[in-house]
C-alpha cells in the first residue's frame, strides 16, 4: 500500500474519532473535533498531489478516495446537527443529492456507463467540507451559528448545481447507450470525449 492510500485509509478511519470528539462533551472538545477534522480532509489534497507525482493510482484508493471524504463531511454535517449549527432541513438536503447521484452512477455501472466527475464535483466537496469547518468551529463559540448557516447554503447551492449538472446525462445514461456487457463507456456530462481519463475526483 503506498502512501497515498495510507492517507486515504486514514481518512476513513478518522471519521468515527471525529463524531465521537463532537459528541463526547469535555473541555474544548469541539476544538479537538474540528481539529482532526480539518487535519483529515488536507490528507485529501496531499494523496491526490502524491497520487499525481508519481503517476500511479490504486484500486483501493480510486474507490476509497471519494467514500472516505462524503463519509467524513457528512458525518461531521449530521453530528454538528445535536448541536444546533445547521438546520437539518439543509443537511437532508445534502445528503439526499449525495445519495441520489450515488445511485445514478451506479444504474450508469450496471449499464456499461461510467459518468466521469467533474471539477464541480470537488469544489462540491469543499464546500462542504469549508462549511463543516466553519459548524465545528461555531460549535466552540469562535462566532455565531449564522456565520455556519451561511457557508452550508454555498454548500448547498454548490451542491444541487453539481447534482443537476449530473442529471443532465440521466436521460442518455439511463437508456443504456453502454457497449456491450463487460465493458465500460465513460460518459463525460461537459461533452469531452469518452477515450480521456476523467479526473480523479468526487461527485
């Protein structure tokens, strides 16, 4: 296991510690919690520069990568809700679009379809992550829970456009234009050939 999937696993395994530093109550813990948190999300930035230096990616980190970081941002989102950071109307509303379009790309799979992410796709995600950052930190009392509102509806409305500017493809995706079984089709929403590498990063 290289590197950059040992960042990526640690990634994944840092999710349980952070909810349980937001939701175990001591002094300063939604420091602590934040912390870990934004700690967790820059390994996302460095396995991506490390898996591009040295040109090679993984099985394990290809599919982990982009689990590990809606996993870690939407738990963080869900436990911030105890607290009363966020409305839960909003974070539903997140985690519906990330459901939703997980589900898309996966009927795309079954069909010989691969949609490819898009750039969208990661500024999405920090987002999502900067917003959750911003929730921890009002969380401790660094400033008011207005500040977290504000920054999840940029979430929120980051995330709904990358989500639409998924669905555009559903008609086509869904119709099962794929080649024949045992092979893939990928299917670029911005309309760039299907022989080039996608870039790798989340929906």
């Amino acid at each position: 296991m290289g590197l950059a999937d040992q960042l990526t696993v640690a990634r994944a395994l840092s999710v349980p510690i952070v909810v349980a530093l937001f939701a175990i109550s001591f002094d300063n813990h939604n420091y602590w919690a934040t912390g870990v948190f934004c700690a967790a999300m820059a390994t996302d930035w460095f396995d991506g520069r490390i898996a591009r230096r040295t040109g090679r990616s993984s099985p394990l980190g290809s599919l982990l990568d982009p689990v590990a970081d809606k996993v870690l941002v939407m738990a963080t989102l869900i436990v911030l809700l105890d607290q009363g950071v966020f409305p839960a109307w909003m974070v539903a509303a997140i985690v519906s679009r990330e459901l939703l379009i997980s589900g898309l790309r996966q009927a795309a799979v079954e069909r010989g379809v691969v949609i490819a992410a898009r750039d969208l796709g990661k500024l999405k995600t920090w987002s999502q992550a900067i917003a959750a950052a911003v929730g921890g930190l009002a969380a401790a009392g660094v400033w008011r829970n207005d500040v977290a509102w504000w920054a999840l509806v940029i979430a929120l409305a980051l995330t709904w456009i990358s989500g639409l500017d998924y669905a555009r493809a559903a008609p086509r995706v869904l119709r099962g234009r794929g080649r024949p079984a045992g092979r893939h089709q990928q299917h670029r929403p911005d309309g760039g050939s299907p022989d080039q590498p996608p870039p790798s990063c989340p929906g």
